[in-house]
C-alpha cells in the first residue's frame, strides 16, 4: 500500500520538530527511559500523542512491535530525518489537509446557492434578516455575499441593506421556488379550532396550534362563534379563514 503523503505536509508538528531538532535530540540522549512508552515520547518531542499516532499509522515513525514502545535509536533516526527535510506547513496545506482530494475548497456561499425559498409575493426586495430567516442561516452571511459582491445589493438607507428579488435570482439561480398551491376549504362554514389548526398547517403555518387558533381569534385576525353559548368551545367562521388565508399567501 503507498505511504500517505509527507509528514511535513500533513500538519504543522514535523515542522515544529524540525525548529526544535537540537533540544530534542539532546532529551533522546539524556533519556534514562529505554524503550520509550509513546507517552514519553510524545514528551520528548515536545507534542500530543496525535501526531506520533498519525507518524506511526503511515510508516514514518516505527515502535519496536506494533503496538510495542519506540527503541531510543529510532527517535533519534526520525528527528534527524526532519531535520534534513522537513519544510514549513503554509496555508496551501492547510487547504490540502482540509479538503483533500476534492480539490478546491467548497463555494463559499453555497447555502445560499443550494437553499430553496419561497419569496413574499407582496415584496419586491428582502432584507438581509429576511433573507436569512428563509435560507435558515445567519445574517451576517447574506451581509457578506453583498460585500463580497456575490449577490447585488441596495441601500434604501445608509444603515440598511436590501436585496431585490431580480438580484438575488441572477446571483442564486433555482433558488426561488414558486410557492405551494393551497388546500382547500373546509366544507363547513362553522370549523373548530383544531381543525382549523391542522388548515393552517397544511398551508405552512407550521407551529399552528388549537391554543393559537383561540389566539388568533382574540386579536381579531379570525372570527368566531361559540358552539353554544355560554359554552367555551368555539367555531371559526369560514370566511374570516379563506380571508387570513390569503393575508399569509401574500405576507409569508
């Protein structure tokens, strides 16, 4: 099986070994431990276990056995190894360490690219919060595609950012579903409030509750009868649903 790629560039540790060869090639020769636990070794080095586990696994580094503790002489074979060859782990690592094979690393607004929204269709622009609150993501992210001129943004006021439907199309193409078609009506003019809940969760209001229904009724957004009077049970009226109906059609 072919080695992993070098140590010096897989992370910063063999570099840092290599900065520090002559300090550790003088604890290897003071060292009264033999053979040296990984443990001890990892102190020798300076480092965490992970690297000398990461050295192990690729072949670089050997123990006595698998499994076994490391022999003095092969410490010491390794750090000079570094020392001689070892070259710094520049940021074209890092982006190699983290994405590997995939090559470039991923668009950097591609939650927006890949998200799929439904826009107000009484609104002809979206501000940032807006756009965030659909997308589910934050808005300092949408504030960024502006600044990055990944999408075309507006200032209605100095302070405030605003994004029209046309740009965030052309920037995000697909992104823009058009909205659901909604289920029909009750049959009956007089509903109860869980089923007018179920409705109103069918037309994507989804945290719709009987105890919002009631809510709803109270702040006069739908109107009600009681079921018999002096009962509380009410009866939503079927009416006042197909016109609320419609107000989160054009405002959701």
């Amino acid at each position: 099986m072919a080695k992993s790629r070098l140590p010096w560039k897989r992370g910063p540790a063999a570099w840092q070994v290599k900065c520090r060869a002559a300090e550790i090639l003088h604890r290897i020769a003071t060292s009264t431990q033999r053979p040296v636990s990984l443990r001890a070794a990892a102190r020798l080095f300076g480092l965490s276990t992970q690297p000398l586990r990461d050295w192990v696994r690729c072949g670089y580094l050997k123990p006595i056995r698998p499994g076994w503790p490391f022999a003095l002489e092969e410490l010491r074979r390794f750090v000079l190894w570094l020392q001689e060859y070892a070259a710094p782990f520049d940021s074209a690592n890092y982006v190699r360490r983290f994405f590997g094979r995939r090559g470039a690393p991923p668009y950097e607004f591609q939650k927006l690219a890949a998200t799929q929204i439904v826009w107000p269709t009484s609104r002809t622009a979206l501000r940032p919060r807006e756009l965030a609150q659909l997308v589910g993501c934050h808005p300092s992210l949408v504030v960024k595609a502006i600044t990055m001129r990944a999408v075309r943004g507006r200032r209605p006021t100095p302070c405030r950012w605003e994004i029209t439907r046309r740009a965030w199309s052309g920037a995000f193409p697909l992104t823009i579903r058009r909205q659901p078609r909604l289920p029909p009506l009750p049959i009956a003019e007089l509903i109860s409030t869980s089923e007018t809940a179920a409705h109103l969760c069918a037309c994507g209001m989804a945290q719709a509750t009987p105890a919002l229904v009631r809510t709803l009724i109270r702040d006069g957004k739908l109107q009600a009868r009681p079921r018999t009077p002096p009962a509380r049970k009410l009866l939503v009226l079927k009416s006042s649903l197909k016109d609320f109906r419609h107000f989160l059609k054009k405002n959701c």
